[in-house]
C-alpha cells in the first residue's frame, strides 16, 4: 500500500500538450490507492476530455465556476474543493499558469481553488526550453518556493517544438515516487523503526487441536498501519488471524506459537526504536504434544499445562534506547493491574482495555482504552474505532517521545 492510500489528491490541469499524460497520472493515484478529483483551466480541455478523466477518476470534473450544462446552473464552490484535498497537485503547470500563482491572478476555477488550498501544493512545469530558462520564469518558480508550494523538477528530452532540453513534465511514474517521497521524507517516524505484536497465539494440543483464544489481531494490524502512515519502517509479528495488510512499510511476520512470537520478537528488538505488544499472547501451553491425533477414547481428557515465556517483561528486562509499549486486557481491579504490569514489566507506557466496557475487547471493531503512562499519569479515551484508537496512541508515544 501506497503512502498516498487513503489520501484526497486534487488535480490540476492547465493547457500545456503535457495534459494527455494525466490520463496516466489519475490512474496512478487511483491504483495508489487516493481518492482523486480533478479541476482544469478551459484551454486544457483542447488537449484532453473531462470525460476521459472523469471516467478514470470516478468523480466529476471541474473547469467553470458553475455547471452551465445543468439548467439552475450550479455554483462549483472553490473554497470547498481546496478545503477537501489533502494535497494539490498542478500537472501540467504552464509557464501562464505559474506566473499567475505567483502574482495572486484569479481568473478560473483552478487558480480560484488555489488560492483557498490549506493543503501542500506540488507543481510540475511544462513548457519549451527557452521558456523553461527565461529569467521571469526562474523567478516564478522562486517565488511559487517562498510560498511554500514544491515543485516536481521537470526533466530533460525531445519537446513539442522539436527542441531537445530541459522543459519536459516528469513522466506520471516520477512524479508519484517525487510525491511519496515527500511526504514519506516529512513525516514524523522517518527513519524510525518500530515493532508490532498483534493476534492470538496458537499452543498446539496435537496435530489438529490447539488453545488459543478470541483475538482477531484488528487492533495490532491498524496500530502497524498508523505507525507506517508517519514514515516508520515496522515489522508486524502476527499470529494466526484473518486480517491482511499491504502497505509499503510494513514486514508481516508469521507466527503460530507463543515460543515463535518470542523468538521472532527478540530477534528484532535490538534494532528497534518502538515495540508495541498488542498480541493476546498464550500464557500457558500443554507440557506434552502428542505428534498424533488424541482418540476420544474416554469421556474426560486431562491436559498439564506449563507457561509460556512471558514475551513482554524478557523484551523490559533487556530493553535499552527502546519505547515499549505493552497491552492489558483485564476484568477486575483493572488501573491496579495495569500498573503492576507497567512497573514490573519496565514499560513506558500500558494500555489498558476492560472486557467491563462494552465495545471493548476481542473480535469487534471498537475499543475503548486508557493510557497510562511510567509516571502514572491516566488518559482515559471514549469508545473508538480501532482505526482512530491507533491514531491515538501514535499521538500519546509521540507526545512522551518528544517531552
């Protein structure tokens, strides 16, 4: 999964020849997974059809203040487009369209939605070789820079004149590896690495038969996903659960066993920044494994259980530069337990869920937890998705990172 998955992408499209490859461009961001809308100055129609975009896009596209097709002639409103995207992306910007960004000319939708933008703007020049190395236009592209605007360098090759030089729009591939860089390069956990435990634990009884328990790994799996959505590098180890995952920085590690999580655990914490333990790890095992099926051949079957290696306070007791993060599920006493395990266990920070709040627990797609941190402080949170949970906790390790 793309760093750009999810994201709101405006289009913009100005008349430059360069316009037939934002067919290309929309599919890209689509198939990133962003979710795509696209506005045009009205000379750029003359190189590609709205229909065209509009098809690939899945959404209407805007080139006039109103819909004059429509018989009440419907008001296009540019604050609501500027406000709606979470980053805006001229492609082709032409050498008319630049200067007119730079000096606060507004005289169509396009340049009227980019002076309501409060997103980041990326603009990749189009235009002839010695229009690209005209003094005006080097001191556009500075002033469009001191704006706060990024702009997508434009490469090197044969132009629409018959020229061969600088002027020619990045290809639609380099520009989404110019945008995802960006945006990986700006966020917060760049750089960082950071380890997730998440599912059940699976201790097998004999070949076909184990003890686990009801953990769907919902909430460690989104916990990996928002902790590579800010830039980190994580290593998801999960046992055995339906849940699935591609993004681009995230490693899935499979494992069944509370022994295998243990060993898959310890050989990664060494060159991790933050492990966050939200597997529902198996406290015990059975002692004996039969290698073949167990007959039913009584009307009872007694099982000697042994514990398990207690994953979270071996990773405490060596931990050294590492953020640990552990998880508890409890029914009773539930703050009192937590900060035991906080305090034993050598945690920076415990989270807390009670099978007493309902939404809460195994299986769902809610959660309601409470943070308590090394110092005891208690942030109690409402009833959330297990998404926005995630979120949370992202905002509560980064806070007591950076303090």
């Amino acid at each position: 999964m793309s760093i750009l998955s999810g994201k709101r992408i405006l289009l913009g499209i100005t008349a430059g020849i360069a316009a037939y490859k934002t067919a290309s461009l929309v599919r890209l961001f689509i198939k990133a997974g962003a979710h795509v809308k696209v506005v045009m100055t009205p000379a750029s129609k003359d190189f590609i059809t709205p229909l065209t975009l509009s098809t690939l896009s899945k959404n209407p596209v805007y080139s006039s203040f109103t819909n004059e097709e429509d018989d009440n002639a419907t008001w296009n409103n540019h604050v609501e487009l500027g406000l709606w995207a979470d980053m805006f992306i001229i492609a082709p910007a032409t050498a008319n369209t630049m200067a007119k960004m730079a000096n606060g000319v507004c005289d169509n939708l396009l340049l009227a939605t980019y002076l309501s933008a409060k997103c980041p703007v990326y603009f990749a020049p189009a235009m002839d070789l010695d229009m690209y190395k005209h003094a005006s236009t080097k001191a556009t592209f500075d002033k469009l820079a001191s704006f706060g605007n990024v702009m997508i360098p434009a490469t090197s090759g044969e132009l629409a004149s018959g020229l061969v030089g600088e002027g020619r729009m990045a290809e639609p591939e380099a520009i989404l590896e110019f945008i995802e860089n960006d945006v990986l390069g700006k966020l917060p956990w760049r750089g960082k690495k950071v380890m997730v435990t998440a599912g059940p634990t699976y201790e097998a009884i004999d070949p076909v038969r184990f003890i686990g328990n009801h953990s769907s790994g919902k909430m460690g799996f989104e916990i990996a996903k928002a902790a590579a959505n800010l830039g980190a590098e994580v290593i998801l180890i999960s046992g055995p659960t339906s849940q699935s995952v591609s993004h681009q920085l995230i490693e899935l590690v499979h494992v069944v066993s509370a022994q295998e999580m243990y060993e898959a655990a310890h050989r990664y914490f060494n060159d991790i920044d933050i492990a966050i333990l939200s597997a529902a790890v198996a406290d015990y095992r059975p002692k004996n494994v039969s290698d073949q099926k167990i007959k039913k051949a009584s009307s009872t079957l007694t099982l000697e259980l042994e514990k398990t290696k207690d994953i979270l306070k071996s990773l405490g007791a060596i931990k050294k530069q590492q953020f640990l993060v552990g998880f508890a599920l409890e029914t009773n006493n539930e703050v009192e337990h937590a900060k035991g395990k906080l305090q034993s266990k050598h945690l920076d920070l415990i989270v807390l869920n009670s099978l007493n709040d309902k939404g809460a627990g195994f299986g769902g797609s809610t959660n309601k937890v409470t943070f308590i941190t090394a110092s005891h402080e208690i942030i109690e949170n409402e009833l959330k998705s297990k998404t926005e949970v995630a979120e949370d906790l992202m905002q509560q390790i980064l806070k007591q990172t950076h303090e």
